[in-house]
C-alpha cells in the first residue's frame, strides 16, 4: 500500500511527459510517488508501523539511492553565469553629400 498525499501536488509523469494533478487523499503509484520530493506532500504516518512495512538493507530516508533518478531543479551546484554579449560594432556614418550649385 502506497502513502497518501496531504496535499494537492503537480507532478509530470516519468513516462508520458504529461502534467498531473494528485489531490490530498490520493495514493499515487511507486513510479509517480519518486516524482514527488517535496516531504511536507506526504501525510505523517505512525513511525511504529513505517518500522514494521520498512525492509531492513532498505537505505535510510537521508541517503539517496544509487538507482533513484535526482531530482530536476535545483538539486545540483548553480551553473557559471554566462559571460556578457560584445557590444555591436558602432555603424559607419557617411558624410552628407553636397548639392553641386
């Protein structure tokens, strides 16, 4: 049995690409529950009976798993600024033409 939601959440199907909306209540599958990392979406379960369910060579919730996906956003260091763009070349004025009197 999955866990529940506690709160509406928006997540993009691993497979299809589609955007979904899982509402409070809802268990969503083991594929669109990785999707979702943000921890305060789950419900608060009993930790007596998250001790019974859990396996024991199960990693410990802070650790991450060697074949869990990482999480797109801002989960690796900031990227270099790119550097800023040359000024465009200052254009060539031409000297007015004088009218023959």
């Amino acid at each position: 049995m999955g866990r529940r939601l506690a709160a509406a959440v928006h997540v993009q199907h691993p497979t299809s690409r589609e955007w979904i909306v899982l509402e409070p209540g809802d268990e969503p599958d083991d594929q669109l529950a990785a999707e979702i990392t943000n921890p305060d979406a789950w419900e608060d379960v009993d930790p007596s009976a998250e001790l019974e369910e859990s396996e024991p060579d199960e990693p410990k919730k802070d650790e991450p798993r060697k074949d869990e996906p990482q999480p797109f956003g801002f989960a690796g260091p900031p990227p270099e600024p790119e550097a800023e763009p040359a000024p465009p070349a200052p254009r060539r004025r031409r000297k007015p033409a004088e009218a023959d009197a």
